[in-house]
C-alpha cells in the first residue's frame, strides 16, 4: 500500500507557522494540535522566518510579498528572454538587408 504525500497551502503552512512564531506553542504542541510533522513545522518556520527578512525561498513562497517578488522576478527572466531573441533576430535581419545592398 502506498502512502499518499499530503499537500498544504501555503497560508496553512504560515498559520501553522505563526502558531510557534505568534502564539508561542512548541514544535511539539503546534504540530500535535494540526495533526503535521514537528519536521515539516520546523521547515515552515525557519522558511517563513527567512521570507521575512527578505530571503526568497525556493521552493513555495508563504507570504504574499515573497509570492509577488517570485512573479515579478519570472516577469523580468522572460522579458530577458524576450529582448535577447529580438537583438538577435534584428542582427540576422540587418546582416540579411546589407548582403542584399551590396
């Protein structure tokens, strides 16, 4: 019989989270209380911890302003993208109008 991963959202893991962070429950209480491993709680605190003084995880992001920083910097990497193809689109283009000058 295979064990089925359990997934949660990312505003439980910073509920759960701010439950040893806010309310000062233990590890072992908090992750009693929701029926989740003390692992995966530890995991989400030092994660969520970490967003809030500006590191971007990467893996899912808890707080919202991490999840625009995520989107805005995927944003930007496309546009990268985007520009690097048409400066090489418009060099072949050029090269191509010049063969045809000559």
């Amino acid at each position: 019989m295979t064990k089925q991963r359990l997934t949660f959202s990312p505003e439980f893991k910073r509920e759960a989270a701010d439950l040893v962070l806010k309310q000062n429950y233990s590890f072992i209480e908090a992750s009693r209380s929701l029926g989740i491993g003390e692992t995966a709680l530890r995991r989400w605190v030092d994660q969520l911890q970490q967003e809030r003084t500006g590191i971007t995880p990467k893996s899912k992001v808890l707080t919202p302003e991490q999840q625009k920083n995520q989107e805005l910097e995927a944003r930007i990497n496309r546009l990268e993208r985007e520009k690097s193809i048409l400066k090489k689109a418009t060099v072949l283009l050029m090269a191509e109008e010049y063969e045809r000058s000559r």
